[in-house]
C-alpha cells in the first residue's frame, strides 16, 4: 500500500518514501525515530515544564554561558557520529551491490563459458537467425549437453545457496555470533531461510553447512524441504523457547563451506569436454574470491560497533545537556521558550542519536535496515533468464517456483510470492504451486514451460514454426 507518499508493507521491511511528499513524511511513526526517542521525549518535555514552574516559583536562573560551550561541543560529537554511520550504512549497500553482482557474473559465465555439446554449438551458431528454433536445437543435444545441463543447475544451485546464506549471516551475526543469544522470531525466521537452502542441496551437503549455524539449543529440529508445512503457519509456536543459544567460537561459517563446494563444482566440469577451458577458471576465481571479501567485510562492519569511550561520551553529555539546559533558559521568557523549545531541543539530539544507531548497521530485519529478499529473488530470476538465453531448458526444468508464506512478503518492499527450489528436492506428494499449476510429474520436452509466464509461453509458441509448435 502507498500511504502518504511512502509505500510500505505490513510487519517489518525497508521503507520507499517519495521524498517530495512532505506531510506524508511527517505523519509518518513506523520507521522514524519516534518509535526510539518517544517515551524519553515525554519524559524531557514533562521534565522541562516542572523545571519551568520551579525557577519561576524560585526567581532564579542559571545562566548560559558555560551551558553554551557544552553544547557547541556536543554537537559536533553527534554530528561527527551520524556521518560515521551514514558511512557504514553506504559501504553496507556497495558491499551488498558488488556481492549480488559477483553472483549474477558466476552465473552468467558458468552459462556462457560452458561449451556443451552438439546441441549447444547449433544454438550458438544459429540462434536469433529467422527459422532456428528450440527444438532444432534441442533436437542435436547429446551426452555432453545433458553433462552441461546439469553442471549449470549445480552452479545455479550453489549461488542461489550463497545468496540465501548471506540473508541468514545477517540475521544471526550480531545477535547470534556477537551475544551468543537468538530470540524466537528470528529463530522462525532463520528456519525459513534453512528450509530454502534444504531445497537447494542434498541431505549430505546440507547436513555439513546447516551445522555452521552453531545453534546449541536447537532440540532435535530437523529441516526439511517442505514449503507446504509453512503456507500453513501463522508463526512461531508458543512451545518454543524465547531465546536461543548460539555458539560464539569462531568456527567455520556457512560461507565457507558454501564456497568450497561451489569452486569444487567449478572444478570438476575444467578442461572436460562439455565443460570450459582451464584459462576461464581464473576468472571464476577472482570473482569467488569477491563474494568471500564481500562475506568479510559485512561481518566486520556487523561484528564492530564505534569504540565503546566514543559513544559513552556522547551518551553521558547529551544526557547531562539536557537534564541542565531548562535551568539555563531565563524563565522571564515566558512558557514556550522554556517548555516547547527545551523540548523540541530533546527531540532533535535524541534524533540524531537515533539516527546513528539505526545507520550502524544496516543489516537485519529492522524497518530501515537493506531489503535482501528482493536481490535474492531477482537474482532467482535472472538466473532461470541466463539459462534460457544460453538455449538449456534441461537446466530450466530442473528448478521450480514454490509459494512462499505471507510474512516473507511483508519483509520485502516488494511483492514476493514465490521462491526457487530445485526439483529433484521436491518430495513427489508435495503441493507446492507453480504459477498456479500442479509442479508436473514427469519431464517432458515442454517442462521449461513450469517456468515461463502466460505471456511468455504465447510468445515461444508464435516464434516457432508451424511443425515446431505441433511437437
């Protein structure tokens, strides 16, 4: 809903405002600096009017000079702290940028680099010339394009794997690895993510990289792929604890792990046949070696908040400013210089206050903090995209779209219904929807149809010849 100029979701998600709309920005509460400062505020501004009434009934004030000098200092702390936040706020959206990228750029290489077989030359050679359809093409597949077919699903899987992994880091880095605590939302939440990356790999990979998680309380949970369970469920049980223990040690992450079994993907399809040359695996490498710098550099702006003297400091001077400055305004002035602007000086260093805090650390799932649901299914996407331009349906058909819960919705700021999971991980009484349709039983030549849209399914058929679109 677009409500005042700003479009939001129910329930938590990064906020999009139009920042023309300047009412609608004012009358705004979920995602402001009132839902930090507002009980303080009332405090100041309740605080400020007894002071009020207390050097009026005493005739007496405290004078300003001194109360000046505090607070010209003051503030050049606060605003020094607010640009060191923005800072790391900007470097958490360029790290999130550059990993996104890294991954689409596997993906596309891994589609481009791949030589396949008989199939995949024709493709190559003849694609876009009038006449050349699909099924010519797919008419020529060999042995080494089906070996090609399931080398870029492996590759797909891994880096879809990645990306889901890097959303679930950043729920469970601070709070989890930082304070050895998780509360039980967050928890729902991460087994979620972990139900989506059960349906990316098999039990045994997902058995060694669930592990990194490092959840000591878990109680027996097993994970698996079954998106049906959680269309049903509203929430976490009221059974469950409300906090969580997670082992602090520094062990091996999920990323790692991660990345070794893709670069151990990479490497097995080297120099073979269908694979690619061992002059692009160089390539592979520097970009896998971004996603892990990437992985790095967003645990270290998670894992170190500003040093602990800076921010007592700031924290004891405003405190101290405040509590003083009603005494230092002349109560001859009248009412509002010594209730209205005490307090409208509260809320503004309270704000500002505010503000740093929520720009530290721009991971999670607080209302400003980056939306990664939307990347991660764009990234989907654009995946089953690169594959179906490189002419490999067998690719396309061994991945479908499953209905997603209704709270991952309002975690975005973007309409998301649906995630990708590989097929051969759906379990053969599933229920899971794919654009409306049953998910089919059997691979046929068509299957690629799970995934295309209405739309797009008309537009294949058109530019097919007649005998093509009869098969």
């Amino acid at each position: 809903v677009c409500v005042g100029g700003l479009w939001s979701r129910p329930g938590f998600t990064m906020i999009l405002y139009n920042g023309e709309d300047w009412w609608g920005i004012i009358r705004r509460y979920r995602g402001t600096v009132w839902t930090t400062i507002l009980n303080p505020f009332v405090f100041l501004a309740f605080y400020a009017s007894c002071a009020f009434v207390a050097t009026t009934y005493l005739q007496m004030n405290f004078g300003s000079a001194g109360h000046s000098v505090l607070g010209s200092f003051m503030s050049f702390l606060l605003v020094f702290r607010a640009n060191v936040a923005y800072e790391r706020y900007w470097e958490g959206r360029t790290h999130t940028t550059q990993l996104f990228s890294a991954l689409r750029d596997v993906i596309m290489l891994t589609c481009l680099f791949m030589r396949g077989g008989q199939g995949q030359k024709s493709w190559n050679m003849h694609r876009g010339e009038e006449g050349y359809s699909l099924a010519m093409r797919q008419a020529l597949d060999d042995a080494d394009d089906s070996k090609a077919s399931q080398a870029r699903a492996e590759i797909v899987k891994w880096t879809l794997a990645l990306a889901i992994s890097f959303k679930m880091h950043t729920r469970v880095c601070a709070a989890g690895f930082c304070f050895g605590k998780l509360d039980r939302e967050t928890k729902y939440y991460l087994d979620w993510d972990r139900m989506r990356l059960r349906g990316l790999m098999s039990p045994a990979h997902f058995e060694k990289v669930d592990a990194a998680l490092r959840i000591m309380d878990d109680h027996g949970h097993v994970v698996e792929f079954n998106p049906d369970q959680w269309l049903e469920r509203k929430g976490p049980s009221d059974d469950e604890p409300e906090e969580y223990e997670v082992d602090m040690m520094p062990l091996a992450r999920q990323s790692v792990f991660l990345m070794f079994y893709m670069r151990d993907e990479l490497l097995r399809h080297m120099n073979e046949p269908y694979g690619f040359k061992e002059r692009y695996f160089s390539t592979f490498s520097i970009l896998t070696t971004e996603i892990m710098l990437t992985y790095d550099l967003v645990t270290q702006s998670m894992s170190t908040p500003l040093p602990l003297p800076y921010v007592n400091l700031v924290k004891i001077i405003v405190t101290v400013y405040l509590i003083s400055f009603p005494f230092f305004v002349d109560f001859r002035l009248g009412w509002y210089a010594n209730t209205v602007v005490p307090s409208l000086v509260a809320l503004a260093l309270l704000g500002i206050d505010a503000i740093a805090s929520e720009l530290e650390d721009p991971f999670g799932d607080d209302a400003n903090d980056l939306d990664l649901l939307e990347p991660i299914q764009q990234l989907e996407k654009e995946a089953l995209h690169l594959l179906r331009f490189t002419g490999d349906m067998k690719a396309v058909a061994m991945f479908v779209w499953a209905d997603a819960p209704q709270f991952v919705a309002k975690q975005s700021a973007k309409p998301l219904r649906r995630f990708l999971a590989a097929r051969s991980e759906l379990s053969d009484d599933s229920k899971c929807m794919v654009r409306g349709e049953p998910v089919p039983s059997v691979m046929g030549t068509r299957t690629h149809h799970m995934v295309m849209s209405p739309r797009e399914r008309a537009r294949e058929v058109r530019r097919k010849p007649p005998i093509a679109a009869a098969e």
